[in-house]
C-alpha cells in the first residue's frame, strides 16, 4: 500500500511484499519466482530473502532450493492472537 505522504521505505516495502507472495498455492517459493513475480532483479530479491532468513522470517526447504515461511511469521500472528479478546472482538 503507497502511503500518500511518501513516507514508505523502499527496502522494506519490498520485505513485505516479498513475504505477501507466500500463499496457500504458493508456500514454497525460489528467489526466481519470487523476482519474475515482483518484476525485481534476481540480486535484490535475493538479498532482501537472504535478509529476512536470517532474522527468521523465512527459512529453506529441505532440498535447499527454495523458501518458506519461518517461524517468526507465526510468533507475530501468536502476538496479535494474544492481545485479542475474542469475546469483544466476536460481538459486532
């Protein structure tokens, strides 16, 4: 989403987007697909994955070829989760 004042950061913009890709359909995804997908360069996709794997935010599949949500993704949605009152955000 642009924000109308331009205050976005480019770098981390494209972070979110890169994590945005990963679906149901596509839970497993290579830097190539990801960058044909984004219409970026194969070397800035793969720094900004490079990135996020090391801070958790993705992690390699099994063979090493490709990437998927970790688990730092989850501890997030478990924050949100957590401070939710389901009792009050259920009624409307």
């Amino acid at each position: 989403m642009k924000d109308p004042n331009g205050y976005n950061v480019r770098a981390v913009e494209r972070a979110l987007q890169i994590l945005n890709c990963f679906d149901d359909e596509h839970p497993e995804q290579g830097v190539s697909e990801i960058a044909q997908a984004m219409g970026l360069h194969k070397a800035t996709t793969h720094r900004i994955m490079t990135t996020l794997l090391n801070y958790g935010y993705l992690e390699r599949t099994v063979d090493g070829q490709k990437y998927r949500l970790g688990l730092c993704v989850a501890e997030l949605g478990y924050k949100v989760i957590r401070r939710l009152e389901l009792r009050r955000e259920a009624l409307p």
